[in-house]
C-alpha cells in the first residue's frame, strides 16, 4: 500500500520531535521535592470548648430542621397544586364530553 511518502514524513516528524522533548518526568523527585518542603505549612484546627461546641450542634441541628421544614413545604405544595391541576382537568373533561 502506498500513501505517497506522506506517512512516512508524519512518523519521521514525529520521531524528530520526541527526540527533541526533554527526558525528565513531571514528578521529578529531587527537584519537586525542596519547592514542597518550602512552600509545606503546617494545619492550625481551632479547638472548641464543650460550651460552645454544643451550642454549634444545637446551631446546625436547628438549621438542618428548618430546610427540612422547607423542602417539606415545597413538595407538598407542589403536590397539591398537581392533584388540583389534575382534579380541575378531569372535571372539564368529564362535563365536555358527557
């Protein structure tokens, strides 16, 4: 099969520009190594005391309760406005056709 040396001179350019990239992987060790170190902070957690701690609990707990509470309110509303929607067609259908 003959493609006309167009083949050819893709995989010569190919093999030219591989030789040309460098030999080095992205992860090279000894090099990433020291700019990690430097740049490497330590992790601060504050700490909280029993009082306060519970008081964050009861915060989040609350919280979590009212978008319950919300969600609820929306799907139900939802709903009741579909079985209405639903309820108010079938009665049209029901005294257009009968």
């Amino acid at each position: 099969m003959s493609f006309g040396g167009s083949v050819s001179a893709m995989i010569s350019s190919i093999k030219a520009n591989q030789n040309l990239r460098q030999k080095r992987t992205f992860f090279d060790k000894n090099q990433h190594e020291a700019i990690l170190k430097k740049e490497r902070k330590a992790l601060v957690f504050k700490s909280l005391n029993p009082e306060a701690r519970e008081k964050l609990k009861r915060r989040i707990a609350r919280l979590n309760r009212e978008k319950k509470r919300k969600y609820y309110k929306v799907y139900g509303l939802t709903g009741l406005i579909t079985v209405l929607f639903f309820l108010f067609i079938y009665t049209i259908l029901k005294y257009a056709f009968f």
